[in-house]
C-alpha cells in the first residue's frame, strides 16, 4: 500500500510540475515580444505647438492643430510634400477626418458643436449641421459623412448625403450611440441599449441593422475597412483587439497581451493600434494575411492615435521637448512580394512538373496502346470631457484611456 501510495503521490508531484510549466509556457507565449515592422519612418510636423488626433486617406493626412493658439484644421499632402492650413476661423475645430478632395471635422463657431467640411478642390467651406444641440466625431467615405448626434436628448447616429444634400437618423433606440465609422455602405458604431457597450451594423441600402457583438463586457471604438470591423473588447482585466468579418460572420481575437489597447483602425490586410506593453504608448500593428503581429514604434515617449491607409500609418507622437507632432510610417511591401514572385514561382514549376507528367502520362498511354495495338488493342474595422481633456497631455496611461473614454 505504501508503495502505491508512493507511486501515485510522485505522478501527482509530475503531474503538478508539469501544469506549472504549461501554464508558464503559455503565460510567456502570451506576452511574446512582438517582431519590429520593417519599413520608413517620418516626422510630417516640427511645429513646437501640439498636433492630434490625425486621419490618413490615400495621400493626405489631417490633424488638429493650436500653433496659432486655437485648435485649427491642418493638412499635409504626401505626394506633394506640402503642409496647408484648413481652418482660420477663431473658434475651435476639433477631429478631423478626409475622405478623397472632403475634409470634415466638429466645430464650435455657432456657440455649439457643428459638423463642417472642406473642399479641396473648390476650396469651399460648409456647415453641415445646424441644429443647436451637439454633433460629435465626423467620419467621411465617399459622399457620406456620419456622427453622433445629442438633438434627441440622447446619442443617436446621423447621416448626410453630400450629393443628395438629405440628412438622415440612423438609430432611434433611446440609448446611447457613440463613435460611429463608415465604409462603403455600412455603418458602424458602438451601442449601450444591452447596459453595457456593443458594436451595432447599418447597412445604408437594406436599411437592417444588425448587433455584432454580444458579449457582456463592453465593446468600444470600432473601425471599419471593406468587411472587416476592429474594436477594443474589455475583459477579464484586460483590453484586447478583435476583428469581426461581415462576409464569415466569424469573430476574432487579434491580441493576447495583458496590456492597454486602445484606438484601433485598419486598411487591406492591417490593423493597428496603440498599446501600453512597454510601460509607454506604442503603435503596434497586426497583419491579418500572414497572422503575424508587429511593433511598429520602439520611442520611449508616448506615441498614440494611429490611423491607416493602404500601406502608411499615422500617429501622434511626443519628443523630448514634450510636445506633440505627426509622424507616419510606410511598411515595406518588398518581402510580401517576393513571397508572392516565390509562390508564383513555385506555382509554375509546378505546372511544368504537372505538364512534364502529362507528357510522361501521355507517352506512357502512347505506348500502352501501342503495346495493345501490337497485341490485339487549391483571399483575405467622449463626449465633452473627452474634448475638453484633449488638450491636457496626461502622463498616467491608465487616466489617459479612461479620459479618453468619458463622453
């Protein structure tokens, strides 16, 4: 008996050692430093002031800006290398985002909080909203711009048709509706009927409106690109990344790390977002063909706010002298190509061996029945408080993100 007892007291002893290291294993596996991305990194503002918050469309990149001691609208177009001024008014022009020659952002000229645009091409200024109540975080694509809208004594979701010149009301529901971002025909946004934040779907042409998300914790700040929808979902102590296909109805989680995400967006196959696993704000940058995630900045400063287009992502970053400036960086495409020259390659060497081994085929068949006739015959995203603690440049993260999240 002794011996028995023994016995099964030594597997249980292996049986605890080895739980500990899995579950170390997978801690560590967890929180695997991420590989540097591989590509140009460029600074697009030097002005001492603070710049925030930019937007990337194609080759232009928008921001907020108070080098003239109010919050102006700027751009810097990256094909001409040029920086322009959008905005002169004196009042306070706050989230930009551009869409194409359409540039919109919120704006308190009129004593509230108003929706105007910018055409680069006609170079004409417009006010979009005039109701007297507040209009939130403009997003454009194409010649529809949405926001979050408080003329209805809670948040609802609005849309303006630029050609049409029609204003619509997306959502009725009483709750709140925040954060809302567009692409194509679809909206999203995130959602408080359940008692707790989830990310709604509005499709413009079927006129349905579909809830993505179910689960209990809260879903924030979704993007949108093609059918691929990003947020951050809150859990178990911890903020990750998750991506939602609307083609699959497949949800995903992108990150496993323990840190703070916040402020995803994605374009193609990418997504980014800033993350606080190096005791600062990083950019950090998840490729959804290659399942491979990156760190895009390593500054020991804060770098947060990152957008995307195409292959170049934007952020607001601090220097050494603590203010804030644009950067950008454009990840290099070369080792994707040559991944794609070799599978081609590899492609038709294996045709030429397919076709060598019908020619073999063919001979063989050949003689075969000359032997007979001898015989007989596999493809593929704050409300005031927010606004107003914009300008203060927090260095606790955690009070960042819940700033950020107020509004």
């Amino acid at each position: 008996m002794d011996c028995i007892l023994g016995g099964l007291e030594l597997k249980l002893r292996q049986s605890v050692m080895i739980c500990f290291i899995v579950a170390s294993f997978l801690m560590l596996a967890g929180n695997v430093a991420a590989q540097p991305a591989q590509g140009n990194e460029t600074q697009l503002t030097t002005n001492e002031s603070r710049q925030y918050f930019p937007v990337i469309n194609d080759d232009k990149v928008v921001w907020m800006d108070n080098r003239n001691d109010n919050w102006d609208i700027f751009m810097y177009n990256i094909s001409a290398e040029e920086e322009m001024q959008i905005t002169s008014n004196e009042s306070r022009q706050y989230y930009p985002a551009v869409y194409g020659d359409n540039i919109v952002w919120m704006d308190d000229r009129e004593g509230n909080w108003d929706i105007f645009m910018y055409n680069l091409t006609s170079e004409e200024e417009m006010q979009i909203t005039t109701n007297e109540l507040r209009q939130y975080f403009p997003a454009i694509y194409d010649d529809k711009i949405v926001w979050q809208d408080s003329r209805n004594g809670n948040w609802d979701i609005y849309m303006y048709n630029i050609t049409s010149e029609e204003e619509t009301q997306i959502t009725t529901n009483e709750s709140n509706q925040r954060n809302p971002a567009i692409y194509n025909d679809t909206i999203v946004w995130e959602d408080s009927r359940n008692d707790n934040r989830d990310i709604f779907m509005y499709n413009i042409t079927s006129e349905e409106e579909t809830q993505l998300t179910t689960n209990e914790s809260h879903e924030r700040v979704p993007a949108i690109y093609n059918d691929t929808v990003v947020w951050i979902g809150e859990g178990n102590d911890s903020r990750q990344v998750y991506m939602y296909n609307i083609t699959s109805e497949e949800e995903m989680q992108v990150t496993d790390n323990d840190s703070i995400k916040w402020s995803p967006a994605v374009a193609e196959d990418k997504i980014v977002w800033m993350d606080y696993r190096n005791d600062n704000w990083d950019i950090f940058m998840y490729n959804i063909t290659s399942e491979e995630e990156m760190q895009v900045t390593e500054n020991e400063t804060a770098q947060r706010n990152p957008s995307i287009s195409n292959d170049t992502a934007v952020w607001m970053g601090t220097n050494e002298e603590n203010n804030w400036d644009i950067y950008m960086f454009t990840f290099n495409v070369t080792e994707e190509t040559d991944t794609n020259a070799t599978q081609q390659m590899n492609e038709t060497e294996e045709t030429d061996m397919n076709e060598t081994q019908q020619v073999n085929d063919t001979e063989e068949t050949d003689m075969n029945e000359t032997q007979q006739v001898n015989d007989t015959e596999e493809t593929d995203m704050n409300e005031t408080q927010q606004v107003n603690d914009t300008e203060e440049t927090d260095t606790n993260a955690t009070q960042q993100v819940n700033e950020t999240e107020e509004m």
